[in-house]
C-alpha cells in the first residue's frame, strides 16, 4: 500500500514538475524554505496570541508544530530555524518581564528553551533523516518504475515478436507451466488465451490425446531443463484433425546462464509433406513417363551430364552403358559432331530448336533419320537448369515413305501399263476378228470352190484359236494373281512336256521358216510338275522366240543337268532385248517393244505366266542377251527329282479311240451355238437333240433319254445348276454324261458344277477335240432308239 501511494506521489510530482515546475523548489533547504519557516513561526505566534493571553503558558505548543512543518518542507536547515526563531519568540513574548530579553528573562526560559531547542533539533534531524531516506526511497522506486516500464516495453516487444512468428510459440516456466503463447498458435489450434495460460504444456489436448506423443514431449521437456535443444517431427491432434509439426523446444537462460523457462516452437509441415509426397509422386511419374516414353528422351543439366533417360534412349544412344545417369553426354559420344554441341548452346542460351528429318549416325557406322527437339528447362530460381533433347527415330517411316513412293511409281507404271494393254487388247482381239469377218464374207458369197472354202474354215479356225489362247492367258493372269491355280504335280521326265510344247509350236516355227534344233539328254531328267501348265511355260518362250525373230532364223531348245537343277535353255539370234528392260521383263503387261506397228502381236502377259508359272513349280527363269539385234536367251530353272528304277512311273500308250454313234442333247439359249455344235456332232455321226432352256431340256431329257447332256450354265429363269439337280434326280438317266458347256470359267464355277452333279467342264468356245475325245471315252451298253 505504502509503495503503491509512493509511486501515486511519485508520478503527482512528475507530472507538476512537468506542468507546474515554479511550485516544486529546485533544493530543498534553500531560501524559500527558510523564508517558510519564518513564515510558520510568525504565524505560529499569531495563532497564540491570538488564543490566550501572554501569562496563560503553552507557548512552546504552538511553536513546535511550525518547527515540525518547517522541517518537513525544508528539511535539517529550515527546521532548526524555525526551532531558533521559536524558542526567541518564546522567550521575548512569553517569559515575564515580557517583551524583552535579559538575564533574567533568559534565566527563566532557559530550562524551556533548552528543552524546545532539544525537540526541535531532535524533530530536524529526525524529519531531515526521513528526506533522506524518502529520497533515497524515491530514488529506489524510480528505478524501479524505470525498469518496471522497461520490462513492460521488453514484454510488450516481445509479446509483438511472437505474435509476429510465422511458427507457433510458447513460452514456459521451468515446470513446463504456459506462461505465453503467441496469437499464431490461438488462430491455428483454436485455443483461448485464458483457457491455455498458467496449464501445463503436455496436458493441452493436442499432445494427450495419445500417451506416446505426451511421454515423448515430457521427454523432451526434461532434456530442455538439462540444456539441450531437441527438435522432431510429430503428429498432434487439432480439433478432429491430425496434423504433422516440425517440433523444437530450447531452454531460455538468463545473464548469468541458469535456466529459467523454456520456449517451445512449432511448424505445421502437413502441407509440406504432403507436397513432397505429392513431388516425390509426380517425380516418380515423370521418371516412368521419361522411362517408358515411346520416343528417345534425355535431360541434362548445364554441364550436359544425365539426369534422366528413357528407355528406348538407352537402346539406341547408351553406347553399351546400362544406366547413364550422371555420366557427361560428351564423354558417352567423344565423336559427337560439332554441330550438336552447337545446338546444344544455343539451347542453354535460350532457343528450342528441332528438325523433322536429321541423319544421324550410330556407334556401329550405321546410320538412321531422327526427328529430334532440344529445348531448355526452367529450375526453381526461374534460370536455365539445362536441356531436355528428344528424338525419334523416323528411318522406318523414311523408307516407308520410300517405298509408297516406289509403290505410287508402280502404281503409276502399272496405270500406264493397264492402260497400254487395253490398247492393245482392242488391237489383238481386232487383228483376228477382222479376217474372220472376211472369211465369214467369203463364205457368204455362191458358187464356192471346195479349197476357198477349206481356206477360209482355216482361217476362221486359226484366228478362233487365237482369240481363245489370248483370253486363257487372261483367264491364267487373273488365277494366279490370287492364288487360285492349283498344280496337278507328278513325276514327269523332261520329254513329257517339252515334246508337247514344241508340237505345239511348230505350225508358228514352220511358217516363219526358222530352223529349229532341240537338244535333250540322253539319260532320263524328272521334275515334279504339272504337265500342261509346263508344257504352256515351254511353248511361249519357244513362241516368243519364233515372234521376235526375223524369218528365217534360228531357234534353239536344249536341257541339261546341272547339280540339283534341271535347266531348260530357249534362244534365238533375234531381235534382242535392251538390257535396261531385261529386270523388268517378266513384269505384267510390260513389253519391251513398243513400236506403233505391232507388227509382233501380244499382251505382254507370256512371260509374266512363264514366272509365276515357274515359281510355283519351286523354279526360276531369267533372260539374258547381249542388246538389241544381239539374239536372246531364257533359261528355265526346275528343281530335279531323283527317282529309283523301282519307283519309276509306267506309262501306258493310249488307245486310240473308237467312234462311238452316240445320242446327244445340246442346251443353250444362245442358238447359233446349239445350231452350229449340233451340226458338227451331226457331222461325226451322232444323234442330236436342242433345247434352248432349262425347263425344255427336262422335258427333252425325259422323253428321249440321251446318254451326253451339253448344258449351259447361264440359262434364263432355270439355270444349269438347277437342271443337272433334277436331271440327276430323274432314275432314267442315271448313266447319262453331264457336261457343262459355258463360259464361266472360273475354279469356284468348276467346284459347284461337280457339287451341282456334272461329270465334266468345258468352257466355251469349246475344243472340240477334247469334245470328240470325251464322247469317244464314254462306253455304253446300247444306242436308245427314239420311241
């Protein structure tokens, strides 16, 4: 109490000495107080003369009061003043004979004068004791408002620095008692300031919600109290959340060292882990995207080493290393190009450069087309951290592109090719229909001699054949262009085709007059093949040879052995081949001729057959010649067989067939066909029968029972198919022969003509020798008379 109404009296005199400073003495004991004292004293003995008479006594009563308040304002000095000056008013106003100072008067107040002089001088010395202990008093108290008011500032700044933490700050006792807490820590925990003040720090709900937690804070606690500093992650409870917080806790010492609280500081790192987590995550993504990307990519830092590398990288541009990280892409590639180390800077400096085709060159020589970007990568400090290079390797679609060009040229030849045949197609098929146009005028004409008519049946009959040979070779292109020619293959010695095609071959041979020699081994030579279509192969490079040569020149077929290989050699001393055509000689519709005239004929499909024709076979065929005017020379390559005597086939000398008388039905809708077959077998003496649709020809067939049917496929309303069902379905006619005569010509047709019941296919114009043949080959038991 006494030291609050001493710091009340304290800031009083602060303040009139800061506003009113002429009322407060600059030194006490100086005049004024003096003067104050004389003052007292004087009105001291007014006061007493004013309350009794002079003889009533009590005159040192009222002196001692203003000695006292003389004292207490002044001090030692003003107090002794007063004491002196009262005790001489004492004795001049109050001691008989009054009003005067003598001996006597002295004598009768000495003994009081002596006492008041001792009071007064006990009462100064006491007071000035008390001023000075007041003032030492004062001076103790101002230092202590002093450092009251400082401590209250340092408390204040302090309190100012730890709300200002981004951390969360508490600052305890050494019992571990919350002296403070910064408002960071209220906003982020929700706690109230009272509620959390002067409680234990391990008991706040954020630690004791798990006892391992709190008995690892007390641990740390302790080890504070012993001078460490621990610092830790944890998790503690907020609210219902879980939290992790970077934890540290240090002891706080005084000037001397000692120990006197502890400040506990914490960061909530749950963002921060959980943005690593999420860093490390997307890391781990982006090192598998880098390592699994479709396409070559590296990056490097300033200095060009690796930080990471896809796989397909290590495939092409490891130079053997397994994991390059780390490692100097100079160092890896020591004859890399000075241009990429170009490219490289410039990047560093700033650029993205790329191209979409390069060369580059592998460790082993060999060189591939990339497509290649190298861009810079921005670090964390927003600088050039390095480079990221990209490359593709375009070497497929390079010679992809390549090859659709060469494709595209093909197609292109191969258009004008087309476009060239159907040119001449309209010549060829025009060339032999102009003289069967004339002869068929010939004919027309009356009076006829025998041989002009005989010329002109040849004539017809020639021209015909050919028409027909040039749409088999169409018919043969298209098979074999999709894989629909099937080989009838057996064991064949050389001669049972070769013979054949030169048979074949000698009416074209005779009629230019070439000379013609053919040299064969004299040991037998097997191939496995089909006969006719080998027997085909030979006769157009024999016919080809007879074109191409001028009349009268040489043509020679010789076979020889040679290893596992049958060889087969057609030359001529013709007009040659240009070498430049010679690789693309068996190319379909090419030809090499090319002249206006046409004066040869032909597709430009032969030797194209004679190749595919070949290749199945397991063979080869190559031309040769020396350049135009120079002759040529084709060599059949045939892989030999090798047979046993024991394994030899026996062939057997076919009998020539007997003429058979027998009764035939021709169905076609077309009646210049059934008109002009069936006068043809009328002529080698058969019974024939027409019908000229399907539904006609089942009643035909029923009523006269033929034993040959020529039936046409294509028929109206009721076609061949249907009418060999129902004919096969008739028991009367279950010896007869069907025979399809058509012009569809294809393998799917043959397949549903046997399905559909027919014992043979022709198509039109039919051969009519093989007709003959397959009549004569028909047995029958009797000739079915008409009824």
């Amino acid at each position: 109490m006494i030291k609050t109404l001493a710091i009340v009296a304290h800031r009083l005199k602060q303040w009139i000495a800061a506003h009113l400073p002429f009322l407060i003495p600059r030194n006490r004991g100086g005049i004024h107080h003096m003067l104050l004292s004389v003052v007292l004293v004087a009105l001291a003995l007014v006061m007493r003369l004013s309350i009794a008479p002079l003889n009533a006594g009590m005159q040192y009563v009222v002196f001692f009061p203003a000695v006292t308040l003389a004292a207490v304002a002044g001090g030692f000095k003003p107090g002794l003043l007063a004491t002196s000056i009262g005790a001489f008013l004492a004795t001049y106003f109050f001691t008989p004979p009054y009003y005067s100072i003598s001996m006597e008067v002295l004598q009768r107040a000495f003994g009081g004068n002596i006492v008041f002089l001792m009071d007064g001088l006990v009462v100064s010395i006491s007071i000035e004791a008390m001023h000075r202990y007041r003032k030492q008093l004062a001076q103790e108290l101002k230092k202590s408002i002093d450092l009251n008011s400082v401590l209250e500032e340092s408390t204040q700044h302090l309190k100012n620095i730890l709300d200002n933490q981004f951390a969360y700050v508490v600052l305890l006792d050494t019992q571990g008692v919350i002296l403070e807490v910064n408002n960071a820590l209220l906003d982020w925990s929700g706690y109230r300031r009272e509620d959390v003040i002067n409680q234990y720090f391990y008991d706040l709900p954020c630690w004791s919600y798990n006892e391992t937690v709190q008995a690892q804070l007390i641990e740390a606690i302790d080890a504070a109290l012993k001078g460490q500093t621990l610092r830790y992650d944890v998790t503690v409870k907020i609210g219902d959340d879980f939290v992790v917080v970077d934890f540290q806790i240090s002891p706080v010492r005084n000037k001397e060292g000692r120990i006197v609280g502890l400040l506990p500081m914490a960061v909530d790192i749950s963002l921060r882990i959980k943005a690593k987590e999420a860093l490390k995550k997307s890391q781990t993504q982006l090192k598998t995207f880098i390592y699994q990307a479709p396409i070559a990519i590296a990056i490097f830092d300033r200095n060009m080493n690796y930080l990471e590398t896809s796989e397909r990288w290590l495939n092409e541009f490891s130079r053997g290393y397994a994991n390059l990280n780390g490692r100097n892409h100079y160092q890896v590639n020591p004859d890399l190009p000075e241009k990429w180390k170009q490219v490289h800077q410039q990047c560093l400096s700033g650029a993205m450069l790329k191209d979409d085709e390069d060369m580059w060159v592998r460790a082993d020589g060999s060189k591939c087309w990339l497509r290649w970007a190298v861009m810079p990568w921005i670090n964390e400090n927003d600088a050039i951290g390095g480079l990221i290079i990209s490359a593709e390797d375009i070497t497929d679609r390079k010679q992809n592109e390549a090859h659709l060009a060469e494709q595209a040229w093909q197609l292109r030849e191969t258009d004008r090719h087309k476009d060239e045949f159907l040119a001449m197609l309209a010549h060829e098929l025009r060339n032999p229909l102009a003289p069967i146009s004339n002869a068929v005028e010939i004919l027309k004409l009356t009076d006829l001699e025998p041989a002009r008519i005989a010329w002109c049946t040849d004539i017809i009959n020639r021209q015909v054949k050919h028409l027909v040979r040039l749409v088999d070779d169409l018919l043969d292109v298209s098979r074999i262009s999709r894989g629909l020619v099937e080989l009838k293959k057996e064991s064949l010695e050389v001669r049972d085709f070769i013979l054949p095609a030169v048979e074949t071959c000698q009416p074209l041979i005779d009629t230019r007059r070439h000379t013609f020699s053919l040299a064969l081994p004299p040991e037998h030579l097997w191939v496995e093949g089909d006969r006719i279509r080998l027997a085909q192969v030979v006769s157009n490079l024999i016919n080809n040879a007879a074109k191409y040569t001028e009349e009268g020149g040489h043509i020679g077929l010789s076979v020889e052995a040679s290893g596992n290989e049958v060889c087969i050699h057609v030359s001529d001393n013709g007009s040659g081949i240009d070498p430049a055509d010679l690789s693309h000689l068996f190319d379909l519709f090419y030809q090499a001729d090319r002249n206006i005239d046409r004066s040869q004929g032909g597709l430009g499909i032969g030797l194209s057959l004679v190749h595919n024709l070949v290749a199945k076979h397991g063979g080869n065929v190559q031309a040769f010649s020396a350049g135009r005017g120079q002759g040529s020379e084709f060599v059949i390559r045939l892989p030999r067989l090798i047979l046993s005597p024991s394994t030899l086939p026996i062939t057997a000398a076919p009998a020539a067939p007997g003429p058979n008388k027998l009764r035939i039905l021709v169905v076609d809708d077309n009646r210049d066909v059934v008109e002009s077959l069936a006068l043809l077998l009328e002529s080698d003496g058969h019974q024939v029968l027409t019908a000229y649709d399907g539904i006609s020809a089942l009643e035909t067939a029923r009523i006269e029972r033929p034993v040959i049917i020529l039936l046409d496929i294509g028929l109206p309303g009721m076609d061949g198919y249907s009418v060999a069902q129902a004919l096969r379905r008739n028991n009367g006619l279950e010896r007869t022969m069907l025979i399809a005569l058509t012009g569809y010509g294809q393998p799917d047709d043959r397949k549903k003509s046997i399905a559909s019941g027919f014992d043979e296919y022709l198509v039109k114009p039919g051969d009519i020798e093989k007709l003959r043949k397959l009549l004569a080959s028909y047995q029958t038991t009797g000739f079915h008379e008409s009824p």
